[in-house]
C-alpha cells in the first residue's frame, strides 16, 4: 500500500548515476509521492464516511510501531500502551469489561469506554493470531441516532453505572460531535433518556451491522470510537486461541 521502500531503493540506485538518471528519479519520487498521497487521502475518506479503516502492517512491524506511523497513541493512566485480547471464560463476579462479563459470547455493541466524559477518540487492532469464525462488528452510529432531536439528545441524560473517581458525572449520547452508547456500563437517569435508551435498542436489532475479519497478521483496522459502535462474535471452542492487540490513538494522521 505504501511507497517508502521504492522510493528509498530510487533515491540510492540513481544517487551515483548522471544528471538525467537523477531526473528520472525524482519523477519516480514524485509519482510515488503522488499516489501515496492520493492512498492516504482515500484512507482518511474511508474513515470518515465509514468510522473505520483497514490498514496494513509492513513486515516485523510491532503493533505500537504500526500505531505510531498512523496516529499519536493516547496515554491513559494504569493502561499499557498495547492491549492483548484474548478470548477467556467469563467472570461472573464484579466484572468490569466486556471480556469477564461475557467470556466466549457474543459482545454487544458499544463504544469503548462509553463510561468516561471522554471516551478515546480512535483505537487500532492488530491481528497476531487470526482465527476463521470470529468476526468484530460494526455500525456506524449515525444509523441509530436517526430522526433523534437536539432537545431530546440534550435532555436525555445518562450516568457510569459505577462511580468513576468517587463521581457520577452525567453524559449525554451525542454530544460535540461525539457517539457513545454502551448498554451495561453507562444508564439512563431521566426518563427522556429511558425512552432513548429503548428506542436505540430497538434500532440496533434491525440494523445492518457489518462483520469485519482480521484474517492475516499484517491486517489492522483502525476505528473512530466516537462514530461507530464496535462488538464482537461468539468465540467457539476452536477459536480460543485468537489473539488481537489494541491501542487507543487521540490522533489519526492519514
Ligand atoms: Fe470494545
């Protein structure tokens, strides 16, 4: 998908050539230079319009390495850079992701951390352990947010289902620009917001959701958190083993 390598070979081939070769080069670097432009200008298109992108890795590249060419990793308190995600059983007691709450099942649909004021802007998965039946899923949240109001979006107001830092602070589903819906970890505290809530649940169950597979371990997908919904597909017995990473970028420089 990209360039960097043909442009470099270029540059050190014809550095020791004559005055035309060096021409030639730099129409070469331009041309590449073009087109790799042009792809990161379709890339930021695709993400905009679908909230989310599918990126390649280049060969040994680590995951942070990848996040860092595409975007400025998110620094969040107690949280390595580079989560591992790995299917495991449920955890019935005090869960607290989606993970110990719903082991091999299917996860609902929700934003990450839809729970926080601001939840992270975008995050990446990589996949370093592909798996054949497991899908992630998406919509894009402009599909269950149709035909809502302002005043109804300002008034229905929802709350972490936990304190966060001893606080309940109220949120709203769609503000600044920003989606958010999370049917466990955020509730509804005004009865606007419960009819919301209600009509948002019904819009997901008609919804088309896509089912997006990382099948290679060059295969990432970068998603805008504030835009689509994420889930995944039930995990069955022969694909525990699948292995993904993760890591929350603020930015994303295409
Ligand atoms: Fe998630």
């Amino acid at each position: 998908m990209f360039s960097f390598p043909l442009v470099v070979h270029c540059v050190l081939g014809f550095g020791i050539f004559n005055d035309h070769s060096c021409w030639f080069a730099r129409q070469v670097i331009l041309v590449v230079s073009v087109s790799e432009t042009a792809n990161l200008r379709n890339l930021a298109t695709q993400l905009g319009e679908d909230g989310y992108v599918r990126v390649k890795a280049a060969k040994a590249e680590t995951t942070i390495e990848i996040a860092r060419r595409f975007g400025t990793l998110s620094v969040i308190p107690d949280l390595s850079p580079v989560q591992e995600l790995i299917p495991r059983a449920a955890e019935q007691t005090s869960a607290s992701s989606y993970g110990e709450m719903y082991g091999l099942r299917e996860f609902p649909l929700h934003t990450d951390m839809a729970h926080w004021y601001v939840p992270p802007h975008y995050f990446l998965l990589r996949c370093v352990l592909p798996v054949p039946h497991v899908k992630t899923l998406v919509v894009h949240s402009r599909h269950l947010f149709v035909d809502e109001d302002e005043v109804t979006l300002r008034r229905a107001l929802f709350r972490p289902r936990r304190r966060l830092d001893g606080r309940l602070t109220s949120l709203r589903l769609y503000e600044s620009g920003r989606y958010r819906w999370d049917p466990i970890f955020i509730v509804p505290i005004t009865k606007t917001a419960v009819e919301l809530r209600e009509r948002i649940v019904w819009r997901i169950a008609s919804a088309k959701i896509e089912e997006l597979s990382l099948d290679d371990t060059m295969d990432c997908i970068i998603f805008d958190n504030w835009s689509v919904l994420h889930g995944r597909t039930n995990v069955t017995m022969d694909c525990v083993n699948r292995r993904i990473e993760r890591v929350y970028l603020d930015a994303v420089h295409l």
